[in-house]
C-alpha cells in the first residue's frame, strides 16, 4: 500500500496540471479575444499617458 500513498500525490498533480493547461487552450481566442485585447490596450494607453504627464510635470518643474 506504500506504493499507492507514494503515487497519489503526483498523478493528482499531473490531472490537475493537465486540466489547468486545457483551459488557458480553449480560452485562448474565440468570440472574446477582440474585447480582451481592446481592454489590454486600452491599460497600456493609460499607463503610458500617465507617464507621459508625469514626465511633462517633472521637466516644467
């Protein structure tokens, strides 16, 4: 029975590992991908400007 409680562990982490990897695959692209790109770019947008001001307050200093 040793041999049993030595492998539970490992095999439960590869099922879960292969379970996590299945769904970053089906979640990647599709129906909302343009929207989650969109989200993204608009954060950049918004770091960028704020660094951007940030950098303009500095040099008028």
């Amino acid at each position: 029975m040793d041999y049993v409680s030595a492998l539970v562990p490992p095999v439960v982490m590869a099922v879960f590992f292969i379970g996590v990897i299945r769904v970053i695959v089906k979640t990647q692209g599709g129906a909302n991908k343009a929207k989650e790109d969109a989200v993204v770019d608009a954060a950049l947008a918004r770091v960028e400007g704020s660094r951007q001001a940030s950098a303009s307050v500095k040099t008028d200093v």
